[in-house]
C-alpha cells in the first residue's frame, strides 16, 4: 500500500526526526511505498492567500474558497498545492506526524491543510443543497483512505486524561480527527500519542517505537474511530443536529462517536 | 484602556476587514487606544524555526523550547517577535480576530502564537516542581488582562450547536480560549461568533456590527468564562486532575469550568 507522512518538526535531530525515520524504515519494511512531506525541508507556504492562485485579477477582492475553487477547476492552483494533491491521491493512508505546539499541529502544518485541501478537494464535494450537505464527515475525496495521528507531547498522560486540566486527548485532538480527516472521508485511526517527552531516554524510545511498530503493522487492520456519518441518517439535513434518539441527552465531540 | 488586536484575514475588501475596521473605530470612539497585528499584510512568518534565535549556534541541534528560553533569556529573539511582545505588555485586552479554518484559527495566526508565546512569556513562567506546576491557567505573564474571540464561519449556528455535526462551539475554541489564551492568565470573555456568513448582507452586518459594538462597550465589565485556575485547590498537582469531588463523575472540556 502506499502511505503518505506529513510531517512537521524544524529540527531532524530530534524525538520528532527519530519517530519519522523509524516510521519509514518500518512501513517499508512491511513492504508499503513511503512518501514524506516534510514541510519544513520542503519550506512549505503556510499562509493561505491570493498567490495560491496562478493568472489571478488582482483587482478582484480575493475569497478564500471561491477562488480556491475556480483554481482547482481550471487547473490554475499553485504548482506546491498540486503536487501535495496528487501525493493524497496516491495515497491509501496518511499519517499526520507533529508535536503538539499549543494543543494544536504547527503552524506550517496548519497551511498545508488550508492550502491542500481546495474547494472540490477536501471540502465542497458533491451536491449542497437542503437535503445533501455535501459529501463529508464519512464521504469526500478520501473516502477508502485511511488516516491517522502520531503526535508527541511535554504534558503527563494524566494532563490529557479524562479529568486532565488540558482536556481529554481524544478532545484536544477531534478538531482534527473529525474536521480534518473525517471530514474529507479518510476512515481515521486512534491516534499515537507519545507523552512527557522530557524523560525521554534510549529505553522508552526503543519502548516507544517497539508500541508504534505494531501499530503500523496493523494499518489497514485496526478498526477506525466511529464517528457518525453526516449522510446515513443520524444527522437532521439541513440543521445537522444529531437526532434525538442517538446518544440521547449528550453534547459535546463524544456524541459524534457511535 | 490599551487594546491590541491580532487580526488574520488574507483579504482586506472582505467581511473580516469590514468587521476589523468597525472593532478598531468602535474602540477608539470608547476612549481607547488600538494597536492592530495584521497579520497578513505584516506578512508575518508562520513557522517556528531556528531563525527565530539570533546568533545561534548551528551545530547544536535546534530545540523549540530549550532554544526559545536561551533567546528569551538573553534578549536573543528575532526582532518580530519582541515587537509583538511588547505589544502584548502594552495592551490590557488582547482580541484575536480570524475566519475559521478547519476548525482552528489560520495558520498564520496559529504561528504569532507559536513564536510570540516564548519560554518564559508565554509558557515556562513560575516555578515548576511536583508542587506547582508553574504560573498557569488563570496566573502567568497576561495576568490582568482580559481577551475575546471573534470568529467568523460558514456554518449555521445549529451546525455548532451542542448536538451539531461539527461539535459545539465552545468546545471548537477550547483549545484556544483555554490552551492559548487562559493558560497564559487572560480573562477570557465569551466569544463573538458570526455564523452562516455566506448570507451576509448589509442589513445582517449593520446587526452584526450593533451586537460587536455592545460587547465592545462592555469589555471591562462582562463576566469571564469561570475556568477553573490550576493552582487554587481544583486540581490535584502534579498529576494535574480535577479533584474527584468537583463537577462530579464529568469528563470533557466542560468539566473545567465552574
């Protein structure tokens, strides 16, 4: 299978740099096909903006999705912007590889989502209307693919558990998990978290990478997140309220995990 | 008073730049001085890297936050980033004002918080031992100061209700409100939120404007989002989790407000 690995972390001598060797050594291993992004080697753009856009009218007030859309329609996107599309494309899996900078992916990751995924691509696919809401949440352009986090952070595990003072992991992360790769249909994985980086040391690496092999193994193997489907009934089309009936009394992300 | 707003849209002719130009006007008919960070046209550098260190030493492998202390210590940090700093010294509320993208803020946004927030300004501050886990969440350096969100989306409101498909929206800005902005000491006011603004006309943004002015006025008087501080009795330190006895038997992020 072929496994795309974005990755951000300015510093390849690094915890960060140790797991994305190792993790392309192992999934070779495994006999997949591996491609990096490796933003900041590759110096990716972050921000979003009208330069994205080839043969643009500057005259013309630049709107973020319009003009992402009319670019990937006319074949008028910005060369970087292409050639990440078309890693997707290849891809049966993405992993997302970063650390946690203020409960959240870097910044320079940030932008290869905003710019990536273009209108038609990772969001206003399939009809909009008052009772489709567009292919997503379950559907969309990656829907087959699979996904998932390898994500490291300074804080203790108990600071992200359920009563932690940072937020359940599973939490911090579903803006993520459910808006950025759900979203577009990838089917999204539990997420590998390494905690408390600081101690780290030569055994709990070993430990560590020893815990990610086997999940890397068990890629296409491990049963996915559950979330609810936008499309197949639990969500009143248009208001998208989950019905009353699923999950009854709940609010909050959970509510979305069948 | 002194208000700074950090401002991420990369379209001036847009309704951020129409809702940004009222904030400012508004502010300033209230008596107080206004500092805006736009950040696009600033054309701020997202990425967190080793050049945000003056004389650094490049065999030594670059480390986020270990390099940010050493900079900040030693009055080592690229010049953009101090400029901000001071700004923050100076503002006794801080408004942070983008589009939401992906469920976060912009990824140019995101990286003013990576790099203005160093050791020991934004995060690292106090002491930190088994018995206090450092001047956070509710204490630190923004201490006194208060802050508000103003964001802007596509979606409808009941799609960010507490049963919507893409999560309520408080729990949406968690990261941000709790992570970015109480963790470092701000009082955080509610946010202002403009939904659906693909219907927005003149009409709905001269209402949209009368309802951000009113928050506006009352800036100093609105009662703060109850978050609960770290370091007065809530949590159990260091593992850092909300004692069993408070918002009994609760998980998620709602759990840590009173």
């Amino acid at each position: 299978m072929n496994v795309l690995i974005v990755y951000a972390h300015p510093e390849r001598r690094s915890l960060n740099g140790a797991i994305n060797d190792f993790t392309v050594e192992r999934l070779r291993n495994d006999g997949h096909a591996v491609q990096v992004s490796d933003l900041y080697a590759m110096n990716w753009k972050a921000p979003l903006d009208a330069n994205d856009v080839r043969e643009r009218n500057g005259d013309t007030p630049f709107h973020p999705s319009l003009d992402s859309k009319h670019a990937f329609e006319n074949g008028l996107q910005s060369r970087d912007i292409e050639i990440e599309q078309d890693k997707l494309r290849w891809a049966d899996a993405l992993i997302l590889q970063f650390p946690m900078w203020w409960f959240s992916m870097p910044a320079i990751m940030k932008g290869w989502v905003e710019r990536v995924y273009a209108y038609g691509f990772g969001y206003g696919v399939g009809e909009h209307s008052d009772t489709h809401w567009g292919d997503r949440y379950g559907e969309g352009m990656m829907a087959g693919k699979r996904a998932m986090i390898v994500v490291t952070t300074g804080g203790w595990e108990s600071h992200y558990g359920p009563r932690g003072i940072n937020g359940p992991i599973d939490d911090i992360l579903f803006p993520i998990q459910h808006g950025v790769l759900f979203y577009p249909g990838f089917d999204v994985l539990p997420p590998f978290v390494v905690y408390h980086t600081s101690t780290m040391d030569d055994a709990r690496l070993q430990a560590t990478c020893d815990a990610l092999g086997q999940r890397l193994d068990r890629l296409w193997d491990d049963a996915p997140i559950a979330f609810r489907k936008q499309n197949h009934g639990d969500y009143a089309i248009p208001l998208l309220t989950l019905r009353d009936e699923l999950a009854e009394g709940r609010t909050g992300f959970a509510a979305h995990v069948e």
